[in-house]
C-alpha cells in the first residue's frame, strides 16, 4: 500500500510534506509535518508523547501542524506552520543522543521547519537539540535563546479571554467573573496569575497534585476534572491536551464563554456550530494561544535577536485580532473558528502569492 494511502488522517490532510524519522541506535521514532511554506519557514514545536499507536501520532501531527499555519497567518506572522512529534515517554526515553539524532533530522530539511518546545520537551532540550541544527527555537537565555514561551502563551490567551469579555459583557475586564482553569501546569500557571490579578475568582483542575497546590498557592480553589467542566462559571478555560470540547460536554456547559490554550480543543468539526447555537462565545484555539508562537518566532526571524518587549507587544495584538475575528463571524454570519479559518486561509492565499515574484537575496 502507497504511504500516502497507509492512512486516511494522511491522504486527505493535504500537507506540503511529511517526514518519518528513525534512529535505532537511539530509539529515535519521530514524525514532522510541514502543513504550509505559503508565508515561510514552518515553524511549530516537538511533542514527545507515548502515544497509544503510530496512528494516533500521525493524526495528531498533521492537526498540529495545520493549526500552527493558521495560527501564523492570524498573527500576523511571516512563518508557515508545523509540528513534530516524538512517539515514547519523556520521563523514560529522553537521552542526548536521541534529542541530538533528531536535531540531525530537523537540520536535513534545510530550513524548512523550525522547531520549539511543547508537550513533554522543555527549553534545556531544545539546547541540545541546537547542537545539531541551526533550526532550534525556545533555547536557553544563556544559549542565546527566548527561553519558556509559556510566558507569553498565557498572556496572549489573556488578552483574548480579554477580548471575549468585551465581546460579552461589553468590557475588557475579567474582574468579578469565576474562571475554570483545566490544566495548571507552565501555561495554565501564569495564566491564572493573570487572571487572578485581574480580579477574577479562579477554580482549577489537573492530574498533577504538585500542578494544583502550586495553584492553590496562589489563590485559586481545586476541582476535579469532570465537576470543574460543567461548573457554574463565567469562563471555560481549556489549558491541558486537546479535545476536551465534545458533543456530550457542549449541552452540560453552563459557561458562556470558552476560551483556553489547548490545541485542538474541539473534538471535531461542527462542535463549533453546537456552541455557537447554544449562544457559547469559543475563542478560535489557535488564536488565543499564539503568544507562545510569537515569542519564539521573534527568536526565529527577529532583526537584533530575541527582544522580549518586542515579542510581547506582538502578543497583546492578539487582543484586537480575536476581537476582529468575533467582528468578522458576527458579518458573515458564521461561528468565530470559521471566521478565523477565512481569515488565516486569506492571508496565505494574499501575501503567499507575493512570493511567486523570485526577490533575488530575499527569496
């Protein structure tokens, strides 16, 4: 059977280019998906994950991928998107020599993906990683790197839960409104440091108990996972793995806002129109979560170096263009992910053309 056939995830994702990689020596077993080049260089981070089978990572890999390309095009960002997985347990697989074997894979695409931190990978990889690419992004400060991108992941996210506020109850403020975290760790963390400086009253979940007394440290309250997504809340904030919103969860929501972190949060096309017809507001994911995308892409193509300042000026941004988003859904009569899908296909389709004209010493 053709590769291309060996999976229907594969056949019909529609992917520029899709890499299995092997390293026996190592254990080395790794994916990378590159969606789109249409505005440049595919930039998305590695996950290292004991996936259930080879199947479920390519199904991941390739909705990644893709979500990191829309995600780009909305934040206005000149990169392509793409993703890498690598099948195996962090805690259990991760060696030099497996990290450096795949540094080696990433530098044979010649610059066609960048890579950066995600699940199971942290900064200190991408370090070792970079001893054999010039394509690792999210390295150290001291390595001359932006360092954690969740930083500034969970300040974008605020500003669109921001921006949701407004769109809901006419103001930016979350002062005074109750907010479920699920998921606390680098990322839902900060998060409901902001959120909590904001004002809002925070109820949080997760399977870390370390992750939840950090948490309530801080003044959030605990949950378990089942009671915390159907609370009486203001927001719903999905900040741990990815389809969490399904079809069961939608009509026992009492939150009139959904906005998180997490990729892939819906469980499958169409819950977007399930929400929106219950009168739920959803933040587009990877909208609301390309804080992190542009911290580490400042460190990728930045004139000067990583500039912090810079990286989150470009993240509050994100405020404007997830209300721009609710804007367009509201005009073209569609939920806000449709919206936003229209408007990153555009932008790959507008300022992707460009590069058809051959610029000699910029293309």
């Amino acid at each position: 059977m053709s590769v291309f056939d060996r999976s229907d995830h594969l056949k019909d994702a529609g992917h520029e280019q899709v890499v299995f990689c092997q390293d026996r020596a190592s254990g080395l077993k790794a994916i990378i998906a590159v969606y789109s080049t249409a505005l440049g260089p595919a930039l998305g981070g590695t996950r290292f994950y004991p996936y259930a089978s080879e199947d479920a990572a390519v199904e991941d890999v390739l909705k990644l991928s893709k979500a990191m390309a829309y995600k780009a095009a909305c934040a206005g960002i000149d990169l392509g998107g793409g993703k890498a997985v690598i099948l195996g347990d962090p805690s259990r697989d991760k060696t030099e020599a497996l990290l450096r074997a795949y540094g080696r894979f990433v530098q044979s695409l010649g610059g066609r993906y960048y890579t950066a931190c995600d699940v199971g990978t942290v900064v200190r990889d991408m370090d070792v990683i970079a001893k054999e690419t010039d394509f690792a992004t999210g390295r150290s400060p001291e390595d001359g790197g932006a360092g954690d991108s969740a930083v500034l992941t969970a300040f974008g996210v605020f500003q669109a839960m921001r921006a949701a506020a407004q769109q809901t109850w006419g103001g930016p403020s979350l002062a005074g409104r109750r907010v479920a975290v699920e998921g606390v760790g680098k990322v839902g963390h900060h998060l409901v440091e902001h959120l909590l400086a904001d004002g809002a009253s925070v109820v949080v979940s997760d399977v870390s108990p370390d992750a939840l007394a950090r948490a309530k440290a801080l003044g959030a309250e605990t949950a378990s996972v089942e009671a915390m997504r159907t609370a009486d809340c203001d927001v719903y904030a999905p900040c741990a793995l990815g389809g969490s919103v399904t079809d069961e969860l939608v009509p026992a929501l009492q939150a009139p806002v959904v906005c998180g972190a997490a990729n892939n949060q819906l469980a499958h096309p169409g819950i977007e129109k399930s929400l929106a017809d219950r009168g739920i507001l959803y933040t587009p994911d990877y909208v609301a979560n390309a804080g992190g995308l542009v911290q580490v892409a400042d460190e990728a193509v930045g004139r000067g170096g990583f500039r912090f300042e810079r990286a989150k000026a470009k993240a509050a941004q994100i405020f404007d263009t997830t209300l721009a988003i609710f804007a367009l859904a509201e005009s073209d009569g569609v939920p806000p992910a449709v919206a936003a899908d229209r408007l990153a296909e555009r932008r790959m389709a507008d300022v992707g053309r460009l590069r058809s004209v051959l610029v000699p010493g910029r293309d």
